[in-house]
C-alpha cells in the first residue's frame, strides 16, 4: 500500500488477496476459523451454549463445513430477547464500539465490536471499494447515515483505509449534498439507492445533470433495489452503480459487493461464510437455487453469530465470475422474505410492482405501496406520483395513464390492484432506506 | 394567436386548490379565468393567468406539476345560438374540441370562450375565414374593453 497505489486501473487492492485463492484454501481457512468460532460462541455467550447443549451438539461436532448445519440459527428476534448486551462474547472492556438499530419495528438491537472486529470491518469495506473501482485519489461523498446506524462509519472507516477522500456529509439535506458533489469534484458517493434516486431528482430540478459532474461510481446499499433501477440510475446519472450488501447484525456494510462485472455479489467468505436455505424447511437448497441467505461470522469476536437468517433472498452464481475472484457469489437480492405480503392468496414482493412501473412508464416513479382491510378483504393501494413527462392535461389521458399501470400490474402479480395518482412529493422521501409498504391491516 | 393555458394536477380532497391560488396571488400574477376538470380521485386545473410563464415558474419551484398548454380564445355572440354558430364551422372539418370553458370576462354582447383544439391552427384559419374573432391577447382584449 503505497502512494502510487491507483485502485481505478486493476480494482485490485492487497487487502483484497483473500477474494482470490483457490477455493480449497478457502475452505481449509474456513474450516479453521469456523471451529473457533463455535467454541467462542459456545463458551462465551449461554444462548448459544444452551442450544447447542438442547441439540446435544458441542464445538468438537464441527470436523467439516457440511457439519455447520448442525448448529441452530440465530434469529433477528434472538437479539431483541437479549437486548441490550446479551449476545456479548467479550467483557465491556474489550468492546470499543456499539451500534444498534433505529428500532422502528420495537426494540432495537444493539451490536459490538472489539477493536480487531473493528479492523475487519475496514478491511471487508476497502475490499468492497476496491472491488467497485474506488481507491486512493477518489474523493468519496459518504451520504450514509453516521450514528448508530452502520452505513456511514463503515464506509467511512474503509474509505480512510483505502486512501480514499472521504466527505463525512451523512444523509439528509440534499441541496447541500449537491452543492457539496459539485463544487468538491466528488468522484464516488454512497447512500441507499432510493436516496440517490431522490438526489437525482433534485439535482435536475435545481439545473444540474450529473451526466457531465465528476461523480463515476455509486455504491449502493441497505436495501433491497432492481436491476431495473440500476439502468434507470446509470442513465440518468452517467456513473456506474455497484450493489454492495451488508448488515449490521454480521458487521454492518461490507459482507459482501459486486465487482467490475457487475453479476451479483461476491461474499468475503474468509469472514462470513454464507450458506442458502429453503426458508420454510431450514434445510440447504441445491447449488444454484433460490433460497435465505444465512450467514455466520468467522472472525467476530465481540457478537458472533452463528447461522443468522438474513430474511434475504438470493441464490448463488456456481459460474465463475470474470473479475477473477473466486470468492463465492450471490444473485443480488431485490427482495427480503419479510418485505412479502400475501395478497388474496398472492405473494407479493414491492420489487415487482416497482419493475411493473418502470416498464409501464419508462421512468421510476415515486410510489408506496398501502395495504388495507376493508370488510375481511385485502385491499392494496399502489399510490404514484405524478410526474411532469407523464401529466396531461386532459382527464382521459391521465385515465389512461391510471389504467395502463393497473394493467402492468395485474401483467405482473395477476391480480387487479387500485392505484392511485397523486400530486408530486406528496410521497415521504427517505433519507434513508425506503418505505415502500404501508400496512394498514389489523390482523 | 394562441393563449398559453397551465394545467395543474390536483387531487381530488379538501383544501387542494387554495395553496396554489395563494402562491400566484403572493407573486401579484392574477388568474384571468379557470376551469377543474375532476374525477372522483384527481383533478386538473386549468387557467389562464396574467403572466404565464412566472406562474409556471412559481407553482413548479413549488413541487407543483405545471404544463403549458395552448389554447384558443374564441369571442361568441351571447344571445341564442352563438355557440352552435362556431361549431357549425368546426363541424366535419376534423378539428377535435378536446374542452372548452368560459372566459370570466366579455364586452357587450360578446363572450369570450377558450378551446382546447387537437389541431388549434386549422381551427384558428376556419374560424377566421369566417369573420369570427379569436381573441389574439386577454391583456389586448382588456385594454380595449377599458
């Protein structure tokens, strides 16, 4: 890591070495780290113990990979029950950073780090910027939240570590964020994909097309976007947009990115070891097809987690991918098996009546998606905003705009939904992740 | 020859109509006339205001979706069959009214109509042809009228 170091030729960086041995080191690495885990988990932390002692199951049990699905998940709402400090497998003096979760759906969780947790997480970050063609002499405008929330000190921490520029902006207020794009040069930006949509928007709205700015790379992530929306982004902006995954109950952003191809995601594996389930049966799917993300850490020490659903959805790539690495990737998700709501029978997920908008229109409109129960029946709302390229000033043309959409819905879903048009920003922008299903429902 | 109309879309719930009204009023820009057009969920509003291109300026700052929106004033004869007169001309000429609505001013005898024609240029030379008065201007029309 020197000062000639340029990440934008190769995307190669040395700390992104382990993306490229040979699978079989990885495993035999893997292996190492995924017994010592186990034995940290089970000695330190007694909701792991008691249930590996309830399977009848110790650390010994771990003599390959395939034995990991002999351990128990872990669970989101295993958090909440030990909140706060519960799932801890270090003392408070070794812990140097905590980070929860806004708790908008009831308690929050709380995370920890020790100080070499920390260093892995910069380490996976440079490797996800690397990874998107982002190195030294980049100047990064980190629109993730900073806080509690993991986005904006992950990157931030893996910028420096790269040599990157980092602009400490945070979300919110857009205007300054694109005074601040254009008049520091700005080369790379990361924040939720929905946010940069947003800023898009306003950027045009206040003259300036980021087609000729300096911006060239986005890193997006922290929630479930399309591919879709990628072209949508990536013609309207001119850069290119990288989908990175993370989470914070596995160390926060950094688990894993897309590389220069652009065909899924690949895991740092060396720290997170990824395995696919049947969601309903628990049980691993073939290679190749869809199924839970379930990750484990190999190298926390301060909050292991063996096998914590994700609630993702994903499948891996058994091809290999054109960047060279050998790390194993993953389809990118678009959706969450939580972010589903069942319909007349019907599993929906938000990212298919997004992609029924942006073919029907051509442009993606801001949307939200309302959930009702009107006389024991399911009633869904699809509210779209109206905007300037699609507004008539004859009622029969927005009629039409009204049922063209219904009808690319129902193409979609097959089942009829209500949409309704509504005046401009009238849809709450997220600074944030996106809100896109409001149920109403009181089951 | 042509006015510009903005058309402005609303949804269809209380209270919709006074904040735009108030923005062009804060600006000094007077509407001249406006017609609503509504459904059951949404409505658009259509005016023809004093300065056009400031008040489309304004409601758009103001996240509003403004369109202008050509259209054609039209002065007709108010007694009995004035209208049908107009439309007489129109009639198997292939020129499509897509609406219409009534100006708040006139002078006399006379009534000021705005027609939003499919083809507003054929509209505008068969009416012509035919001695019918197409209003060029609301501000020129208004001094003369004063």
């Amino acid at each position: 890591m020197n000062g000639a170091w340029d990440g934008h030729a190769s995307g190669f960086h040395p700390a992104s070495a382990p993306d490229f041995v040979p699978a079989a080191q990885m495993r035999h690495l893997q292996l190492h780290r995924l017994r010592s885990i186990v034995e940290r988990a089970y000695s330190k932390v007694a909701l792991y113990r008691e249930r590996l002692d309830a399977r009848g199951v110790t650390p010994d049990d771990i003599h390959t990979l395939e034995d990991i699905v002999r351990l128990p998940f872990t669970v989101k709402a295993d958090l909440r029950d030990t909140y706060p400090f519960g799932m801890f497998a270090s003392p408070m003096q070794d812990v140097v950073r905590l980070h929860a979760s806004s708790g908008t759906t009831g308690k929050p969780i709380v995370v920890a780090y020790t100080q070499e947790d920390l260093d892995v997480w910069s380490t996976s970050m440079v490797r996800t910027m690397a990874s998107c063609g982002v190195g030294r002499g980049d100047v990064l405008q980190n629109a993730y939240g900073y806080g509690l929330f993991t986005g904006g000190l992950g990157a931030h921490y893996g910028a420096e570590a790269l040599g990157a520029t980092v602009i400490p902006i945070s979300g919110g207020n857009t205007e300054r964020q694109i005074m601040v794009l254009r008049d520091f040069q700005v080369t790379a930006i990361c924040c939720t994909p929905s946010y940069f949509v947003h800023l898009l928007e306003r950027a045009l709205e206040m003259g300036l097309d980021l087609r000729g700015s300096s911006l060239r790379v986005g890193m997006f992530g922290a929630e479930p976007w399309t591919d879709s929306m990628r072209r949508h982004i990536e013609s309207m902006s001119g850069i290119k947009a990288y989908d990175i995954y993370g989470l914070s109950e596995i160390t926060g952003p950094g688990v894993g990115s897309e590389c220069c191809c652009q065909q899924g995601l690949h895991i740092f594996e060396d720290y997170f070891y990824p395995e696919i389930i049947n969601p309903e049966t628990g049980e691993p799917v073939p290679e190749g097809e869809e199924g839970e993300l379930v990750l484990t850490t190999l190298a926390k020490r301060a909050m292991p987690m063996l096998r914590y659903r994700t609630r993702d959805i994903t499948a891996f790539i058994p091809e290999p991918c054109g960047c060279g690495r050998t790390v194993r990737r993953i389809r990118r998700i678009s959706r969450r098996s939580d972010d589903m709501f069942i319909i007349r029978g019907v599993n929906v997920f938000p990212s298919q009546i997004e992609s029924a908008l942006l073919a029907a229109e051509g442009t993606l409109p801001h949307y939200q998606i309302i959930l009702t129960r009107e006389k024991g029946l399911d009633q869904v709302e699809v509210q779209v905003e109206v905007t300037p390229e699609v507004f008539s000033d004859k009622i029969g043309g927005l009629e039409r705009l009204n049922n063209k959409l219904v009808h690319a819905i129902e193409q979609t879903l097959g089942i009829r939904v209500v949409v309704r048009l509504v005046a401009p920003h009238t849809i709450q922008r997220s600074e944030g992740k996106a809100k896109r299903v409001i149920d109403k429902r009181t089951l | 020859m042509k006015l510009h109309q903005l058309s402005l879309f609303l949804e269809n719930k209380p209270g919709q109509l006074t904040e735009p009204c108030r923005l062009l009023a804060h600006e000094g820009i007077n509407i001249r006339t406006l017609a609503l057009a509504d459904t059951e969920r949404f409505g658009i509003l259509r005016m023809i205001v004093s300065d056009w291109q400031k008040a489309a300026a304004v409601l758009n700052q103001a996240g509003y979706i403004a369109n202008a929106t050509e259209v054609v004033a039209v002065e007709v004869a108010d007694h009995p069959g004035g209208l049908a007169e107009i439309l007489e001309v129109l009639e198997n000429s292939g020129v499509n009214i897509e609406y219409m609505y009534a100006f708040t001013f006139g002078r006399n005898d006379r009534a000021v109509l705005i027609f939003r024609f499919d083809k507003p240029d054929e509209a505008i030379t068969r009416l012509q042809a035919k001695g019918i008065n197409v209003v060029e201007s609301v501000e020129v029309y208004n001094r003369i009228e004063a």
